[in-house]
C-alpha cells in the first residue's frame, strides 16, 4: 500500500516557500535602505570634515588679523611718542 503524503504538508511547504521569498525580498530592501542610509551619512561625514576646516581656516586667518592689528597699534604709539 502506497502512503498517502497529507495535504498539510503540501501547504506547510507553500506556505514555507512565500515565507522564504518574502524574507528575502525584505531582506534586500533592507539592504537597500541602509547602504542608501550609510552613504548619504559618509556624504554628512565629507560635508562635515570640510566645515570643520573652513572653521579652523577662519580662526587662524583672524588670529592672524588680530596679531597685524596688535602690531599697527604699537607701532601707532611709537610714532606718536
């Protein structure tokens, strides 16, 4: 006598399958979503870093100022004396 294979096992094993391509199918989204997310922050990283120069840049450019200011200054009152 042949066994019978139960109609349930055919269902678990559909349903298994959709359950399967689902998970992969949001699987790859996923992944999508965060190289897409870790790009745009390594952009955010670049923007960033290139402020912090033009920041460090600016400081320096008016300490610079700021010491030519200083140096006309005491040569004003020297003159004046």
């Amino acid at each position: 006598m042949e066994k019978k294979i139960p109609e349930s096992f055919y269902i678990y094993r559909e349903l298994l399958s959709k359950i399967t391509r689902q998970k992969e199918e949001l699987k790859k989204k996923y992944q999508f979503k965060i190289d897409s997310l870790t790009s745009e922050v390594d952009f955010l990283k670049e923007q960033i870093d290139a402020q912090n120069t033009m920041i460090a840049q600016t400081i320096e450019y008016m300490e610079r100022l700021e010491n030519q200011v200083n140096n006309m200054n005491v040569a004003i009152k020297e003159d004046k004396k």
